[in-house]
C-alpha cells in the first residue's frame, strides 16, 4: 500500500507529514518500529519527527497533531513542527482564514500566517515547578532567582547550572560563555545517564551575544542534537528573561546551527510565548507500507 507524505522543514528541523487529508492512512498499521523506520535517514524517508495530522475530534482546536521522534517514541510539543503544520495546511487548501488553532499531547496552541514564508505561533504558558519537567530534586543544589529556581550538580570538578522550564514539553537550558565547546555533547550525554528527568529531557545550551540576542543549541529527547529547536528556542529566551539576561517584552533573536527564530515573552508567569519564524515544503512522495 502506497501512503502519501509531504516533507516539511523548519530551519533545518525536517518533518515527514502524514495525514488522511492526503489519502488513506491506515494509522493501526503505523507501529512505533514502521513509524522509526520511515524516519531513518538511510532506510526510510528521514526525518527528525514524524508528523499527523487530522482534524481535531473535540471542539478545543480546528485541527490536531501527534508528534513522534526519529526513535518512534511520541512526544507532547514541538514548536518548528506546529509552524510546519500551519504552512502544511495552508498548501493543501485547508485554511479558511490566515488564524488555525492546533491541539498536541501539551494543549492548545495559535498558529498565524505572516507572509507566503513566516508564521507565528502563540505557545503556551512557560511553567516552572519541578514536577512540569519531572525533575528529580534529591541530587541537587539550588538558588533562588526572582521567582524562579536554578538547579546545579557537579560535573568534572564543576558545577553545572541549568534551568529547568516546560513549554508543554520538558527543557533545562544552560548557560554558557561558548557553545562550541566539545564538552557540550559529554554534559547532554551525562545528564541523561544520571536520570535526574523522570522522562528525560530536552537539553539546551545557549551563549548571550546581546540582550536581544542568543546563539543555541538544543539535544532533543529521542533525536539528539537537532538543526533547530522551536520549543528550546522559547526555553532558553524564557531562561534568560528570567534571570535578567535578556530583555522582557520586546523580540529575542535566536541563532541556531540551521537558522534564526524571533521569541516574545513579557516575562509574567501568566504570560503565553510568541515564536515566528520559517516553514517549508521541501517535497512529496509516498512510502510503501
């Protein structure tokens, strides 16, 4: 049986889309090994995440989405994959208007076209209790910081800082001088092992060029290091306006290794964030099942 895919990408973050509005989906047969072998890069089609969309069963949202990793395993939020589900919609003709409401496993997110290339997406609420990102507090030390908390734990001799935020899924972003280090990939390597995440985590590294801007990279749970991470790009701008190293209120320019991103938060633990950037199809194909 022939299924029908669009490839998408969002700075360098790339997703197979699948959808029933595409043609028939026989989702029973899409198990997590079939679904890991149509993301592998060398068997498959290839992609970060795995993408389905449908129209929302419940009347929360127009149209909802599940979020698979390159392992198989679902996730609850990607920020690059809900700018791509929006432009995904608008090239298949299912838009009515240039506002869509979109549902994951994390809640309810806006989604807004700015032009034939830039959306914007309004993200949910950052939260910040330990539970939110399943961390394990036993084996740490921590600091108060206005209203929110930094952990730490010794790593080599040296204390790592990260803070710990979910945007609907679990990210912990630290803060670093450089981001080229090679020691980047034995610290993401490290906090996975010692299992301090109940579900692991999303782990970001960011350097402030200035107060409106951040270079970043983000190790993502079931993928590893990523071109772009949407949801780490609102992590680590939520991190830094917390601890007064970026401005409130007015946009962050994120660099990442495949492109830049603009991130709004005012900064009140009520506040919604506002992601913009790129989406777009790369091409269309099908894939035997």
């Amino acid at each position: 049986m022939n299924i029908p895919f669009i490839k998408m990408q969002g700075i360098g973050n790339d997703f197979i889309v699948l959808s029933p509005f595409l043609g028939k989906l026989p989702e029973k047969k899409l198990t997590r090994h079939k679904l890991k072998l149509i993301a592998n890069r060398h068997f498959g089609v290839g992609a970060d995440q795995i993408l389905i969309v449908k129209s929302c069963l419940s009347n929360e949202a127009e149209y909802e989405y599940e979020i698979i990793n390159s392992d198989g395993g679902q996730v609850e939020q990607c920020g690059n994959g809900a700018r791509c589900v929006m432009k995904f919609l608008s090239n298949i003709s299912m838009l009515s208007g240039s506002h869509v409401t979109l549902k994951s496993k994390a809640g309810i997110v806006t989604a807004r076209i700015l032009d034939d290339l830039n959306i914007c997406i309004q993200m949910t609420v950052p939260e910040f209790k330990t539970s939110d990102v399943g961390l394990k507090t036993e084996l740490l030390e921590r600091k108060k910081i206005g209203n929110h908390e930094i952990f730490s734990i010794r790593w080599r001799k040296k204390n790592i800082q990260f803070f710990p935020v979910s945007m609907g899924n679990p990210h912990a972003v630290i803060t670093l001088d450089s981001i080229q280090s090679p020691e980047i990939k034995d610290i993401y390597d490290f906090i996975n092992k010692i299992g301090i995440f109940e579900s692991g985590i999303n782990l970001g590294f960011f350097k402030v060029m200035d107060q409106k801007t951040i270079d970043l990279r983000v190790f993502e749970r079931g993928c590893g290091e990523t071109l772009a991470c949407g949801s780490g790009a609102c992590a680590a701008v939520v991190a830094g306006v917390a601890q007064n190293l970026l401005i409130k209120g007015e946009p962050v320019k994120v660099n990442l290794p495949g492109g830049s991103l603009s991130i709004f938060w005012s900064g009140g633990l009520n506040d919604k964030v506002f992601m913009s950037g790129p989406a777009e199809e790369v091409f269309r194909g099908t894939f035997q099942l």
